[in-house]
DNA sequence: GTCTATATGGCGATAGAC
DNA sequence: GTCTATCGCCATATAGAC
C-alpha cells in the first residue's frame, strides 16, 4: 500500500533505511530499494545520484537520531542516577526499536571516519563538555578521581551492545522472542543502580 | 614474502581471515583472497568450492577461538572476582587482537542464524551449565535472587563493545592511538572490580 | 594442484522517451 | 518527474590446458 502523502524523494529515504539495515551497504541493492519504495529504480538515482549519496543522507539522519538526545540528558544538572534512568530509558529503547541504526553507524563509521567529524559538527556534539559535565556530577556525588571516558564507554557497552548482539545472545543463551523482550525492559529499570553502585565505591577498598 | 611451510589450503584460509575481517562478507572479493594468499583465484575455488563455504570455515574457526575459554573459566569454581579477572584479561586482550572476529561473528550472526546452533554443538558449549555455575557462584558470594542472563550480558556487553566500536569511541572522545591502547589495558584491571561492586549490593537497599 | 581464459549473471549508473 | 531499455563493469564460478 502506498502512502500518496509521501513525496518519492521521502519514499526513497524510508525504504533505504530500511534495506541498508538489513543488509548494510555492500549487501543492499538499489534494485531492492526502489522495490521497497515502490518505484522505479532510475529514480533513485535521479534523487540521490548514487548509492554513497543515499547512504550518507541515511546515516545522517541516523546519528542524529541517536546522539542529539545524550548531550541534553547529561548536561543538565540533574543528579546522575536520574540522567542514567533518562538515558537508559530513552537510549534502549530507541536501539531496541532501530536495531539497524547503531549497526549501521558502527558499521558505517569503519569505512568513514571522516565524515563522524562533520556529523558531531553539525549535530553540536560537543564530547569535551559532556564529559566534563559527567566528571563534574560524579565528584559532586563523591566519587575520586571518577574517569569519564571509562563511564560513557561502559553506559554506552551496555546499552548497545546486547540490542546489537541480539541474534547471538538469544542463540547463545536458547532465549525466545518474548522473553528476550521482558529482558531489555528489566534492564532499564535494573542498569542505573547496577552502574552507579559501580562507580559510587569506585576507591572505597574491598 | 610467501612461507613455504604452509599448504595453500592454509595460506588460503588465513588470507580469508583477514578480507573477511576488513570488508565482512558482502565486501570481501574473492580476488582479494587469492592476491592476499599469494596463489591464483582459481584455487580458491579448487578447495572452497564457493564464497560461502569459505565464510563459513573462517567463522567456525573464529567463534571457537572467541567462546572456548569462556566455558572453561566459568565452569571452575574460583572465586567469580577471579573468574572475571581471568575472562576480561583473556577476553579484552582477545577482542583486541582480533576485533575481525567479534565484528565477524556479530555480523555473521545476522544471516545465518541456524549456523550458531550447529557450532554451539560442535564447540560443546553449553549455555545453560555455564548460566547455572554463575547463578551459583554468585549465590555463594552473597548475592541474592542473581540473574544469570542480565549477567552474562553485561560482561559480554562491556568487553566486546569497546573494542568493535573502536572507531566510534576514538572519534566521539578524540582520542589517539595510544591512549586508546592505554585506554583497554586499564579497562582489564578496572572492570572485574566494577562489576562485582555492582552485582554484590544487588539487593541492597540505596 | 595450479594456472589462463572465459562463461554467466548481477549491479550501479545513464540515455532518452514520455 | 517517472518510466523502459541498455551500457559497462566487475564478481563468482567453471572449463580445460599443463
């Protein structure tokens, strides 16, 4: 069923999304794309020009969706057990929900470092600042000589990485499709406290 | 340099290994794999027959080297704090080495599903004896009402997501080679601590 | 077993009618 | 803007000589 409200240039946008998730950049078919948009394959081309153009316009509009909510969750002044409930909260489940974009900017980004550069420039991502403002709120909090980078590798390892990995953990772990469900919404509830006990003791001795 | 000791079948595998890693399935071109083998492309037909069979024999050889320590370090009955020393140690230091391997099962994963089983088989790696010797481990050490699952997933999550978004992280925190080097061997040291400040006071009240 | 040469098909991209 | 037809290339795979 086609949607007359959509312009095709929109149409095209959607359905290569939805292919280069699938099968990434290689393994998608511009054939594919037009059929999954539901018109002809010269006009893609027409819109786009090529398939790195596409991609790109993709991508984009991926790492944006993905990364412009993170700087205004911790940069606010909230205490950082209230940002981690935000950021689980918001960040699972838009992984869960577009499984295919942090794919596709972890894949991506391997063939084209430079072009992470523009992105963090258009989108105001501003690393220097985020993690200042997270090292800030932890030695408010009590934690010595709290390492930030570490921190955001961490929230970020475990957000992502059992969404990206989902064929292999419920492979690996015989999970079916509801439980694996139930399993990324108790995760949001039980990560905050699982990191900030983490790091709260992080110099206390054993 | 081309060695003389090893057989073409070997010198072919080996050169899969490392297109495979670079360029994933799709990317890989089976010229590559001949020129970086040093024989003809031909003869990578001769012993492979095709791509996939190629695909698959370095998978297979990849996912036993990633999974058959795991086994062996969880079904011992250490203290866990040692059990994760031992498992972000060889693990880390692994993922590191050969970050091809935990992108290429991840990837591979994706389309060929049914493979995983077969090769859980064959590497007699029993998911639910290691979910149960963790769920028991954790019992012993104080940990009431301990989810395995959630568990599993965490170490997974913050040992292998580092390494494979290795280009992501360097290029949001603008950091270096070296210090992104510095950055995993801390990690090693940093993170059995880490988790088990987080899964020790699992039931404790904030 | 190893090579050269070639078959075969698919894909990105464009030309050109409407 | 949208389509059909087609070009040109490149990749997998095979045939067949040595």
């Amino acid at each position: 069923m086609v949607n007359r409200k959509y312009s095709s240039e929109e149409k095209i946008l959607e359905a290569a999304k939805e292919v280069f998730h699938k099968r990434g950049f290689d393994g998608a078919r511009m054939q594919d794309i037009a059929d999954a948009a539901g018109i002809n394959k010269a006009l893609v081309h027409y819109y786009f020009r090529n398939k790195e153009n596409l991609f790109l316009a993709v991508f984009k509009d991926a790492f944006s969706k993905l990364t412009s909510r993170i700087s205004i969750i911790f940069t606010s002044d909230k205490p950082m057990e209230t940002k981690l409930e935000e950021f689980f909260e918001y960040h699972i489940g838009f992984v869960q929900k577009n499984a295919y974009i942090a794919w596709f900017i972890l894949n991506g980004i391997y063939e084209r470092p430079d072009y992470l550069k523009e992105l963090m420039f258009q989108n105001k991502l501003l690393p220097e600042m985020i993690l200042q403002q997270i090292r800030e709120s932890l030695e408010r909090e009590g934690v010595k000589n709290p390492d930030p980078f570490q921190f955001m590798a961490n929230i970020l390892s475990l957000s992502v990485f059992p969404v990206v990995a989902r064929p292999l953990l419920q492979g690996l772990m015989k999970i079916n499709n509801d439980d694996m469900e139930l399993f990324y919404k108790s995760r949001v509830k039980y990560l905050p406290g699982f990191v900030m006990r983490a790091v709260k003791n992080d110099q206390l001795p054993k």
